[in-house]
C-alpha cells in the first residue's frame, strides 16, 4: 500500500511513526464524515429553483466521480450538464418523480431543480455499463450533498423523448439522470415497521419519511 501526495509517491513502509498516526486521525476522522455526508443524503425532490446551481459546479462533481471504480476499468460513462433554465425545462416532463407518492405530480415550478446531470454510456467503449453508473450517481450526490446541495438519482426517464430534446447521439446509452439543487425538502429518515412496508411517505406538512430496513435484517448468515 502507497499513499500517493500530489505526484509524490511514498511507500508506507518510509513514513515514521508520528506520520502514521497522523494519517490513522485523518482517517479515524474522515470514517465519520461519511457516515454523517451517507445519512443526510437523502434524495431530494424539491428545491429553491432560483438558487443557481454553476456549471463548474457540475464539472466539480464529474471530475469526483471519474475517480471511482470502473469494471475493468473502462470508463465507459459520458456526462451531459444542464445548469440553465432553457435546458433544465427540456429535460424535467421527461422525468418521472416519487413513485409511491401517487398524488403528488412531481415538483411545481419554483421547486424544481436548478441543474441537471444525465450519465449516459458511450456504447462505443462498452456494450453494457454494469453498475458504474450507480457508483458515480451515488458519488455525485454525496459531492453535491458536501456543497449543502442535494440530488436524486432518477431511472424513471422518458429515454426517446430525452434523447430527441436534447438530440444526444445514438452511440450513448441514457442510463440515469441526476436532479441537484439546494434543498427545500425536510427528509427523515425512519425504520421499516412490522408490517414491513417501504414506501417512502409524506404527512400533512410536506415531510418525507424513508423507511430503511433495520441492520439485522441485512445480514445473512447461514450457518
Ligand atoms: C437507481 C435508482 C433509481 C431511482 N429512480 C428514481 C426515480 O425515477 N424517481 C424518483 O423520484 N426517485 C428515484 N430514485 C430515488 C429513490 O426513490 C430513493 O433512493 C429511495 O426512495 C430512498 O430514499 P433515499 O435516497 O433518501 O434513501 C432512484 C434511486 C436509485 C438508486
């Protein structure tokens, strides 16, 4: 194991003692910073329109996240950036928001988000994307999440219609969009109940539950 400072590399067998600790507090530290950054990530679904999201903002999250695994290590995602209101109204009908929230249509205006990302595989590199496009969905949004922004990670996409307004190339494959903004929406976070339902829900004032299935549930152990 080497860690790497700039383009300095230094074999951990030639750093001192003191240093080491010092990295094992950076570390220690940093663990719990992503817990905290893992937890408020919720995926947000309403936003202060009017607050911009910049377009090096976007570029900022898509230079984190050609940082993270790759099967095989192609790389085979591409980034589309919408930051403007012209681009930003072409892509939002052809989006599809909460699906347990069967009455609620998605945000109105001046709740929608101010800056779009769409991950899309270029089939010229690869023929199917794995899950490298989940990992840097996910690493996006906890990037913008450390900004004080948030994001959803969306499927449900109108692919043609998307590709037709915003004529993307056939060789790129629309795998999902990410919607950012600055948050608006109040997300608490709750436990699945006996009756283990988990659809997210909303009460009277607009604040969105998520149930998450307790850690015991999770782990299998078969013997
Ligand atoms: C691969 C993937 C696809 C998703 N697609 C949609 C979608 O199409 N529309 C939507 O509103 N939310 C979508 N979501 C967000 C999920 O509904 C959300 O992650 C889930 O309700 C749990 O909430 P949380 O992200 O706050 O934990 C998607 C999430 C993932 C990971």
């Amino acid at each position: 194991m080497k860690i790497y400072f700039g383009s300095e590399r230094i074999p951990c067998s030639l750093l001192n003692e003191s240093f080491n600790s010092l990295i094992d507090d950076m570390q220690e530290g940093r663990d719990m910073m992503l817990r905290e950054l893992v937890l408020k990530n919720r995926s947000c679904r309403r936003f202060y329109e009017d607050h911009a999201v910049e377009r090096g903002t976007l570029e900022e999250l898509v230079d984190l996240a050609r940082y993270t695994a790759s099967a095989g290590n192609l790389q085979p995602l591409k980034y589309l950036l919408s930051s403007d209101r012209r681009k930003n109204e072409l892509i939002f009908p052809n989006l599809a928001w909460a699906g347990y929230l069967t009455d609620w249509p998605g945000p109105p205006p001046g709740e929608r988000p101010s800056a779009y990302i769409i991950i899309l595989g270029d089939t010229d590199i690869a023929r199917s994307f794995g899950c490298d496009h989940g990992i840097t969905a996910q690493t996006i949004v906890l990037g913008a999440r450390e900004k004080e922004l948030a994001g959803c990670i969306i499927a449900s996409i109108k692919r043609d219609e998307l590709r037709g307004v915003l004529r993307i190339p056939g060789r790129y494959e629309i795998l999902l969009a990410v919607a950012l903004g600055k948050p608006k929406e109040e997300v608490v976070i709750e436990t699945v109940g006996a009756d283990g339902d988990i659809k997210y829900w909303r009460d009277t004032g607009a604040v969105h539950y998520v149930p998450k299935r307790p850690l015991e549930e999770l782990i299998v152990e078969p013997l």
